[in-house]
C-alpha cells in the first residue's frame, strides 16, 4: 500500500538537540489503518506502518519507558 501523508506531527518525546526524531501522520490511519512513522531527520527515507492497534502499543511503550527513566 502507498500512504502519501500530507501532515506530520513530530513526537513530543523528540530529542531537541536533533537526536532522536520521530515524526507520524496522525491522519493517514484513519480511513487505511496504517499510521506512518518516519525519522524527521530523513523525510525522504523510509516511513514504517503500523495497524491501529500497534501503533497504540508503540506509543505506550514509548509513555512507559519514559516514566521509568523518569523516575530511576
């Protein structure tokens, strides 16, 4: 499948200083079920998909990771 994303959104858990970029399309999987995900620091790269349900489980292992470093 083609996903052609018109808007990207970059994480919030982002690094500031251009380290870890991640940005998604938070209106692609609406209608397809396929969230893309690409590096913002490589728009023209690669962009990975995931169903609905991945893509939840993602961003909370990504929530749950961050609160453990957090509170180490």
């Amino acid at each position: 499948m083609k996903i052609s994303p018109t808007r990207w959104v970059k994480s919030s858990y982002s690094s500031p200083d251009g380290g870890n970029c991640l940005e998604w399309s938070p209106t692609s999987g609406l209608s397809t079920d396929a969230f893309p995900v690409r590096d913002s620091k490589n728009p023209e790269g690669p962009i990975l998909t995931f169903s609905s349900h991945s893509f939840a489980e993602f961003i909370a292992g990504i929530k749950t990771d961050a609160f453990s470093r957090h509170h180490q």
